[in-house]
C-alpha cells in the first residue's frame, strides 16, 4: 500500500494562507440633546444615576456642554450598554440623538 502526499511549495502555501485582519467592535456614542423643558438639576441627576462612574462635577459640566453647544456626548463604548444607557436615559425624559459610531 503507497501513500502519497501532496506537498506545498513555499509560494503555493503564500497563495493559500489568508490573512486574518482583526478589527475591534465599533464603540457607539450615546449623545444627550438640549431641549427647552428639562432642567439642568435633572439632566445632571439622571446622568449620574445612569452612567456608571459618573462623578458630579462631569455630570454639571456635560449638561453645561448640552445647554450651551446644543449636544453632548456623555457616553461612548460597546453597543449593548450604549442602547441601555440611550434607553435609561430617553425613558428619563431626556432628548437623545440616536447612537452613532465613532
């Protein structure tokens, strides 16, 4: 009984092997918009209470950033959190910009 192998030359392997890209997940932005009904008190309150780690000084200075450039962006990482925060937020009574990738 023979058994025969096919063997490669070292260009034939070039030809074969595909090259793997990695690409990281698209990160989303949840961006607040200003509107003339919710307070500066309860924009800064619900985004300290729905984004995590969000201190209260960067909570008055992004809701400042909403009333005075129109928009900001207070949140920015994967999709499944980013459509929770939009949510919580929007359900909050806030104006919300639809998500966006960076």
């Amino acid at each position: 009984m023979a058994i025969f192998a096919a063997v490669q030359t070292p260009e034939k392997v070039k030809d074969t092997v595909r090259e793997i890209v990695r690409k990281p997940y698209p990160k989303y932005k949840v961006i607040v918009l200003n509107d003339d009904f919710n307070t500066f008190e309860h924009v800064s309150s619900c985004l300290m209470k729905y984004i995590p780690q969000m201190t209260e000084q960067t909570a008055w200075e992004l809701t400042n950033q909403v009333h005075f450039e129109g928009l900001a962006i207070v949140w920015v990482g994967n999709l499944e959190q980013a459509e929770l925060y939009h949510a919580q937020l929007k359900q909050a009574g806030l104006t919300m910009a639809p998500l966006e990738t960076e």
